[in-house]
C-alpha cells in the first residue's frame, strides 16, 4: 500500500534507466524518487495533522522531569515531551547524557551495542545546465576498485534530463575505504576520491561545485537482535526507539520499523 500511493503521486517512479553491474534479485522490484529521497519524507510530514517539524536539532541529554521528558540540546532551550522516539543510528542513542544512561537496562545496553554499521564517504558533483556527461549508463556498480562502489549520473537515473537543470554526479566509496579513512582530513579524502573517479571516467568535465559527505553510520550491517522494529525503554512517560537500526537499511526496512513504532505507541495513548 505504501508504494502504491507513493507511486500514484508520482514520488516514486519505476528505475528504468540502465544501471550496470546491479545484482537484481529475482521478483524484487527497483524504484527511484524522481525529487530525491527527501521527498518521501516530506509527502509523509505534508500528511501528518499539522506536525511542526523543526530541523538541525541536535540533542544531548533526555531526563525524566515530573512525568515527563526533559529533552536538552547543543543550542536553544530544553523542553519537555510526553512521549519520545528515537530513530538515530543506534551508537548515537548510547551517546545520550541523562537520566537515560540509566534508563537504559543492562540488556537492552548489550542488545543496543551489538548493532553495527559500514561507513562511507559519498561525493557530489554538481554541473552548469548544459553540461554533456558521454557515458552510456545511468549508473555503474565499480567492483575492482579499492576507493569506488558506485557512480551515478543523478539526472539520468532519476530520468529529469533537461536543459535548465546542471547534471549532478553521485560517487559512494566502498565500506573498506571508508572504515580506512574515517578521521582522515576531509580534503585528502575528496582528492583521493576524485583521483579514482577520473580513472574510472576520465571523460567527466570539470565539475562548478563539489560536495562530499561522510557517512558515519551509512548502512546497517548487523540490527538489533530480538527486537520486532523497535525497543521500548521507559513505559510512563513512553521512551521507544526504533528505525532501520532494528530492522533493515532499506525502504521495507524503514516501513517495517515505523509500523512497529506506530504501533507501540498508539497502544500508549
């Protein structure tokens, strides 16, 4: 149902463009966000009844404060919640101060810590209108390359070609290189990503911008074990994390544990 009403308004459309070296599992089905991933999230914000959505929060301490939840950030005031849920990458949940270090049980900590993740770099780069890229794919799985995973031509992949808009150009690294590089200084690691790059296609032009990103916490190797989509941590007030940490790093993974989530808490209400 999910996809069929992401499909329906046009959120998700069916990849159709040519991606080489993708492994395709056989009745599986791949779909791209023509807008960009955000844009499921935001279809789903637009839905909710009237959420205030606030971004760039980065919040440090959660404390319990006559019934309630006492959440304390980097910058700006604390404020107070009924209930909680966190959906971070779950190191990040036992990096939180508070009343929640000891909230959390003596299992549910050993569960949380054997959580794992890859790490990777993702580098951007991003084209005036007009530019002409020459490469027959939309996309390419790399496999004997120590730096590179995967390069793709965004606009081709997300089938939005047009002469008002610059191309762009995705490059993930590969889960070894990023492990390797993970404190390394973010410029050396944008030249020794390009420097791959341009033996892999040394047709690219020369890009107008160039972003790179990194990845802490890119994918989920390992979730959290016996665990349904979700924890709960605290009952009153309600204290519950979830996301693809306890589930799976993909869009049925992400479903799978919101449906859990939802679950929990409208059982709480």
């Amino acid at each position: 149902s999910f996809y069929e009403e992401l499909l329906s308004h046009g959120i998700l459309k069916l990849l159709t463009a040519p991606i080489e070296g993708m492994v395709v599992k056989e009745g599986s089905c791949n779909y791209m966000a023509p807008q960009g991933i955000s844009s499921i999230v935001k279809f789903y914000l637009k839905q909710s009844a009237g959420a205030d959505v606030f971004y760039e929060q980065h919040v440090t301490h959660i404390s319990l404060r006559d019934g309630k939840w006492e959440v304390s950030r980097k910058m700006g005031p604390t404020e107070q919640f009924d209930i909680v849920i966190l959906t971070m990458p779950v190191p990040q949940i036992l990096q939180l101060q508070g009343d929640i270090v000891n909230i959390i049980n003596e299992s549910q900590k050993q569960q949380l810590q054997s959580a794992s993740y890859s790490s990777r770099y993702a580098l951007g780069l991003f084209y005036e209108a007009g530019t002409q890229i020459d490469v027959p794919w939309a996309a390419q799985y790399i496999t004997d390359n120590p730096c590179i995973r995967f390069i793709s031509i965004d606009n081709k992949k997300r089938n939005i070609e047009s002469p008002e808009i610059g191309p762009s150009v995705v490059v993930h690294t590969t889960v070894m290189f990023g492990s390797e590089h993970l404190d390394s200084d973010p410029a050396e690691v944008q030249q020794l990503i390009l420097s791959h790059l341009e033996r892999i296609v040394p047709s690219l032009p020369k890009p107008a911008s160039i972003k790179c990103q990194k990845w802490r916490y890119s994918q989920v190797t390992k979730a959290v074990p016996s665990c349904l989509g979700q924890m709960i941590l605290h009952t009153q007030p309600l204290l519950i994390c979830g996301g693809d940490g306890f589930t799976r790093s993909n869009f049925d993974g992400c479903i799978d544990s919101a449906m859990s989530l939802a679950e929990a808490v409208k059982s709480h209400l």
